[in-house]
DNA sequence: TTGAAAGCGCTAACAT
DNA sequence: ATGTTAGCGCTTTCAA
C-alpha cells in the first residue's frame, strides 16, 4: 500500500513537504505542489486517515445516531445529512440503534464515539440528564434533530403546532369528536414527538371548546400495523370520532386501512390526517401535514459543520423548521348525522 | 481525554499488560485482568480507535456503498448488515452515493477507501471491468449484494426466476397480454435487477408460447411516480395489457394509481403484480414476489466477517436467496371479453 | 520554500 | 505473567 513517504521519494522531497503540498497548505510553491499531486495520483496514494487522524487529533468522521435506518424520517435525515458531508470531505458513521435499548446505552452514555468522530448528530433522541452530561463531556459540536437541549445545535420542528394546524382544519370542516393514533409504549427510544404532538392535540380541542373522550388517545407505535390496529379500536368506541388524526402518515395509513376493513371510507364516514407527507401520501390522498425532513439533515450537518470550522466548542444555534396542511381527499366535513349515526 | 497510560499508571502496570487484559489476550492473570477492567472502567477509557488501528494494521470498520439511503431496498439490507456488525464490534461506515455518478467514481474507482475499512459491502451495483479490478486491488474481503462476480462474496436472489414466478402466475390466471415495467435510463446505478427482470418477463412470455407487443415494455424508474407514468402510457396502447408486472412494489403503487386515475380497477380490468413485499404491498392489496431482504444483508455480512475472521483472502461464497409469489387481490382472471374491450 | 525530528496512542515482538 | 522496545503513517513544530 503506498504510504507518504513512496510520494516522497518519487519527488525526491522530505515527507512534510508531500504533507504540505497534498493539503493544500501554504508555504509550497506552485511547482513542487503539482509534480507531488501528480505523483501522489500516479500512484495512487491516499492518505491513511488513521495515522492523519492520530497526528492531527482530528477523525474527519460524523457520527450519527439513529433510531432506526429502515423509516422514512430517519432515511431522509440521513439522506439530507450527506448531501452536505459529500464533498466536505467527512465520513460518515452510522450508528443504527435498530430500536434496541443497549445500543443506546452505547453510544449515548459512554464515551465509544469520543476518539472516532469529531463531530455527532443526534436523531429524534431527547437525552436523559445522564446522557446529556456525557455527551457535553465528550466535547465535541453535538446536533440534535427533533430535540431542544440548551448548549446543543438543534433542528425541529414546532409539534405543538404540527397539532394545531391538524385539529384546527378538522374543526374547520365541522368536526368535534377527534382522535389522535400517536406513539405508544413501545417506542423506547423517541418519545419528544409523540408526546408533544398528544399535547398539541389535546390544547388545540381546549382551544375550541371540544371534549376529548375517553379512548380518543390511542397507541400507534409509529407503524402502519400499528395504526391500523389503535383504529380498530376506535371505531370500536360507543361515541365513534368523526374524525382521526395519527401523528404520522404510516400511522394514518393504518388508518384507512383499518376503515376500508370495516367497510367504511375516507372522508364519508371518517375523516383521516397524518403527519410527514411522504410520497405514499399523495398516493393515497391523504391529507397531510408536511415536514421538511432533508432539510433539516442539512441544516443540522451545516451547524455542525460550521461549529468544527470556527472550532466553537459548543455552538447553541436552535432553528424550528415551518411545516404545513396538504390538504387531499381523506378530509372532508363530517357525516351529517353523524353524532347520532348508529355504529 | 484518559489515554491506555492513565489506566496503566492508575494500577502501576505497564501499557502491554493493561493493552493485552483490556483486549482479553492471553497471558493475563483473572486478578490483574479484573484490576484492569474496573480501572478502565472507573476512568471511563476506550481505546482509540486510530491508534489501534495503526498499530495493528486493522480498523474495525466495514464500509458500505449504497446507492440511496432512503429506498425501502437498501435501507434493509443496511439494517441486515448492521444487526450483524452490532456486537462483533464493527462500525459501520455508509459511503451513500444518493444516486451521485461522481460519488460511485470516488468509491469504487479509488483507493479511497482502502485505509478505512476492513472489509466492503457493495449494494446492488454490479462493478465496471475497471471498477471490479480496483475492488480486486483493495486486498479486502469484499461482499457484493444483487451482483454476480467471480471472487467476491455474493449474495442475490434469482431475478430471472422472480420474473417465471410472475409471468407464470398471470398466464394461469388466463392471462396472455402482460406487460412490463422495470428500470428507465435514469438509472444509473443499479442495471442489472432491471435488465435480469426484463429478460425473465420475455423468457417467460416465449415459453408460454405469448407474444410481447410493441410498446409492452416500459421505464418506470424504479419510483412510484415513474410507475405511474409507464402505466398511463400502457393504458394509451391500441392493445391495452391485461396485466402489468412492475419490477417493485413502489413502480407497483404508481401503477395502481394510474388506473384508478383512468377509473379502472384491478383485477377487474387490469391485473397488476409487483416485487419485494414491503408493508406497503399487503396495505394495497398487491399481488407480489416477496425477496428476504434483510435476511440477504445479514447473510452478506456473515461472508465477509467469516473471511475476516478466518484471514483468507477473498472468499468465493455465492448464495442465491429463494422468492416467493404472495398471491393478493391486486391480480385476477382478466375480463371475459377483454380481448375485444372498447379502449 | 523545504527538511529533520519528535511525537500522536496504541499494538506486537521479543525479553525477562 | 509482565515489561521493554519498536514502530504503525502520518502531522507538526522548529530549524535551516
């Protein structure tokens, strides 16, 4: 395997040099830089980032924490993450907790991540108190997506307000019995968004008067199976809602699912609205919010890429993404007689 | 950051001993290896990875090439891949070409990932004569999925037989005018899948004594959209298909969507058939050829951690992976008298 | 503008 | 069972 010193001796120059002139760095004239770059392509030599990385106390590495690489929000942060990282000349090292409890416990709460990537990216995971205080000692530029941390770079979006556009166009359309299909007790692993979003829901049917029955907040766990079955479960319910709102379109996919099996269709007997907008959705007319997912991979890889330039120890730049109501055909006003429509 | 010496100073012992207990070699006494541990522990030190790794010429990391990220496909096998890696102490580094010609050059043309990985797994993109000798030069136990190459580990499954299965299906069904929708220009990446398909669909139509018509065969992109728009360009066709066999359940949906669109409906009209079985297919009803995804990431995984493990070289393994047929309401016999249907 | 020399933090070979 | 001594392949002072 070619090493510096093969390029060294190829130009008849000290390896320091070769070093120079193959970053870039000031301090080479021009012609000795291009016979060493042309010899260093001749040769093919590329730099062992290992022995770079231990002389330079630098890994030119991302590290990124996710839940699960098999969804779609997390794919597309992915996605939107090395879109930036290409051509900046980072890696990128995926640590798929794939759901399981201990990898977490991994690599959020020790120090595994700490020699092999300069910077981290943190998605839809809220630390604990313990993991926030060992990720703040790793001392490394840290974002987080889908979290709010004080000292960290983190990208959001408002779900509160998520909630709020869902419920207030369903209400607009005349309906009051409305359920939400958030998260459940499954989801060990992110549990900020469902819960926001519960709480959004629940404050925006305050905000309009409107009662939340008993059993209109049911488990979806995020999956389409998932919704499908918190459906069945509420059309079970002696005062059926008009209308059902899952926190995510894979959820609300269930949904429809889940009507179409009890012979019931969307919005005519019920209405149904997800969170996302994803492709699927306009598949299936659904009406949606939508959330900017590969933007907001971007932009936290931009702080944090940002953060290691300036060598800003710990940036803490917050940036809430705007989302929106995509209104499609799985809305609608409710049934006419609707509260008194026999089940 | 406490390096191997703080731990050695701590328990009054030097480098080797603490570097041999720590790695389990060995030549340690239980007493000192526990000493050791609990030091190392109570210091919360972790190796770093670079020095190890210079030291000892390996880097405990596997590097994967994934066209996209964001596919249901790829983003299995990844998931596959990383079940496996998890607990055998790899990290995973994803080289995510999103579809970047540029970025497959860089990968796959280059030494440039020779000094970072261990061993490499190449997702669905079947090496240029150039490329698969620059593999060849890396000297690492290489892992190709959805490809066929002499001399490196490879894990597949039968696309002509997913496209028997298929055609086979429709034609006992009653079917004689099928047509196909697979891969498009766009493509770039990924041919072979598409073109084994293509080839199977006619293999399969002649066997059956059926003629493919002019126009039967059609780009769809590999996406929902692009499946839509072959679809509609099939149901323009002067002898519209009885059926479509879409290479993917997503080219699948969009066909489906197409003729719902055109107000038709499958069976009744149209039968249409997809491939891969993801969750998305038994929500709509899609007949399909279901491919163990996850199970061929694993399986590519064993193959090259088994060559690391063992040392040799560049092993040969092949595996070919079984499909099935999961007959749903999506395909039927075709209308009675569809041979003479109105356009 | 270039070179010499001293590490970076480990592991491996060889002693003891 | 443990310690000593060389590096691994670069980058980074410091000199020239």
């Amino acid at each position: 395997m070619t090493g510096i010193r093969d390029v060294a001796r190829e130009v008849d120059m000290s390896t320091a040099s070769v070093s120079r002139a193959l970053r870039g760095l000031p301090g080479v004239s021009p012609e000795t830089r291009e016979r060493v770059l042309e010899a260093a392509r001749r040769l093919g030599y590329v730099a062992s980032p290992q022995a770079a990385g231990l002389a330079s106390g630098t890994t030119r590495t991302i590290g990124v924490i996710v839940p699960f690489v098999t969804r779609w929000y997390f794919s597309w942060i992915v996605q939107g993450a090395q879109d930036r990282l290409r051509g900046e000349g980072y890696d990128l090292l995926l640590a798929n907790l794939g759901g399981d409890a201990a990898a977490r416990e991994r690599m959020l709460a020790t120090r595994y991540l700490a020699k092999r990537v300069d910077a981290l990216l943190v998605l839809a995971l809220t630390p604990t108190p313990e993991e926030e205080q060992n990720l703040r000692t790793l001392g490394l530029p840290i974002g987080l997506v889908g979290a709010r941390v004080d000292g960290f770079c983190c990208v959001d979006i408002d779900d509160l307000a998520v909630s709020a556009q869902a419920v207030d166009h369903l209400v607009g359309l005349g309906h009051r019995r409305i359920a939400y299909v958030g998260g459940g007790l499954e989801d060990t692993l992110d549990k900020r968004a469902p819960r926001l979003r519960a709480e959004g829901w629940r404050a925006a049917m305050q905000r309009h008067g409107l009662d939340v029955l008993p059993g209109y907040d049911e488990a979806g766990d995020f999956t389409m199976a998932g919704g499908e079955r918190a459906a069945t479960r509420l059309l079970a319910l002696p005062e059926r809602p008009t209308a059902i709102y899952a926190a995510s379109d894979e959820m609300a996919i269930g949904v429809l699912r889940a009507l179409r099996t009890a012979g019931l269709h969307a919005p005519e007997d019920i209405s149904v609205l997800g969170v996302d907008d994803q492709e699927m959705a306009s598949f299936v007319d659904l009406t949606t919010i939508h959330q900017p997912v590969r933007e907001q991979g971007e932009a936290i890889t931009d702080m944090v890429l940002a953060a290691l330039d300036t060598g800003a120890g710990q940036p803490t730049e917050h940036r809430t993404f705007p989302t929106h109501l995509v209104p499609r055909a799985s809305t609608g006003p409710p049934a006419s007689g609707s509260r008194t429509l026999p089940r």
